[in-house]
C-alpha cells in the first residue's frame, strides 16, 4: 500500500492559502489510517472489473441457455400429447392381454 505524506499535504494547503489549523484537520481527516485502508489500489481496482466481466459474460451464457416460459409451455403441451398416446396404447395392451387370456382359458376348457 502506498503512504501518503500528511505533512508534505499540510504545507501545499498552507502554501495554497489555507490557513494551518483548517489544513491540519484536512490533511487527518483525508489520510486517517481508517480512510486509507479503504482505497483501492489499481491492481485490486482492475481485478473487481475483471470479476465483473466475468459475471456479465456468465450471465449472457446462462440466459442464452435458459428455458422460456414459452419452451416450458411447449414442452408440457409436448407431455400432454404423449400422456394421451400412452394411455390409448395400454388400452391397445389391456385389450389384447385380455384377448390372449380368453384364448387359452377357451383352449384349456373347450378342448
């Protein structure tokens, strides 16, 4: 982290006519250790942005990845369609399992 010369700041504010007690209180209340903890140095700075289009490329890959509400909506109509065809199918199979039963019941009693 980069010092910062509180004194060097005080005699530029004096020099530039402010008078000491004001820049005295400036120079502490702009490079107190609290405020300089909380500047972000370039390298931090250039890392956030980074991160930053990181996520918005994330976020253009994920939305154009997504379900709409619409694919959603023609994946249940999609669904329905199949139920349908499904049970008419096991009322095809239960007809002809019953056929296949009554086949060998009349062979096995009607001899």
């Amino acid at each position: 982290m980069a010092r910062i010369d509180t004194h060097q700041l005080i005699k530029d504010l004096i020099e530039g006519g402010l008078a000491e007690k004001p820049s005295e209180i400036l120079g502490k209340a702009f490079f107190s250790s609290s405020n300089v903890e909380s500047f972000a140095s370039k390298e931090q700075f250039a890392h956030l942005e980074k991160e930053q289009s990181d996520i918005k490329t994330d976020l253009t890959v994920i939305k154009q990845t997504m379900a709409t509400k619409s694919d959603i909506s023609k994946l249940e109509n999609k669904m329905d369609i199949l139920e349908t065809k499904m049970d008419i199918n096991m009322k095809w199979i239960m007809a002809i399992g019953a056929l296949i039963v009554g086949l060998l019941l009349k062979d096995m009693f009607f001899k």
